[in-house]
C-alpha cells in the first residue's frame, strides 16, 4: 500500500470516529410487525414509546426514517442490534 493510500484509510478511520454525525436508517421490510419494530427502538434506540410508534408509521408510509442521529461509532452498535433483531438498517452521510 502506498503512503498515500494509507493516509487516506486513516483519514477514513478518523473520520468514523469523530467526524460528523450521521444518519441510523429504517427501512420497511414488511415482514416485522409493528410492535415488534417500537419494541426494538425503544430497547435499542432508547426511544419513548410515542417516538417509536412514530418511527414505525413513517417507515411504513415512506419506505424508511431515520431513527437515530451521531456519530459512526455510536450508531454501528445499534445498527448491528437491530440487524440482528431481524430489522433492515443502514447508516448513511
């Protein structure tokens, strides 16, 4: 690898750890019920219960919300949480 190509790998890294906040995407799956989803926000996403019926009902409506906002390696956990609860999520810029 070429120093260049290093450097901007650990800018990428850097830029994860402490860069912008991004974006914790749900998308609707229609397989998972709707209380399935608001108990997994409310477990995983510490959402109230009104924040994440709301959450489910956009995405049901539109196709996806965002349900969380920070910074990458806050939202991976909670990705990965909701990934493994069966539930379709992407982080995004």
């Amino acid at each position: 690898m070429t120093k260049e190509k290093i450097k901007d790998k650990n800018s990428e890294s850097l830029n994860k750890s402490i860069g912008k906040n991004r974006m914790l995407i749900l998308h609707n799956d229609e397989v998972n019920t709707f209380d399935f989803v608001i108990e997994s926000l409310v477990d995983v996403c510490k959402h109230d219960e009104i924040q994440a019926e709301q959450c489910a009902i956009i995405t049901h409506h539109k196709g996806k919300c965002d349900v969380k906002k920070g910074v990458f390696d806050i939202l991976k956990p909670m990705k990965d949480k909701l990934s493994s609860k069966g539930l379709n999520v992407t982080i995004e810029d």
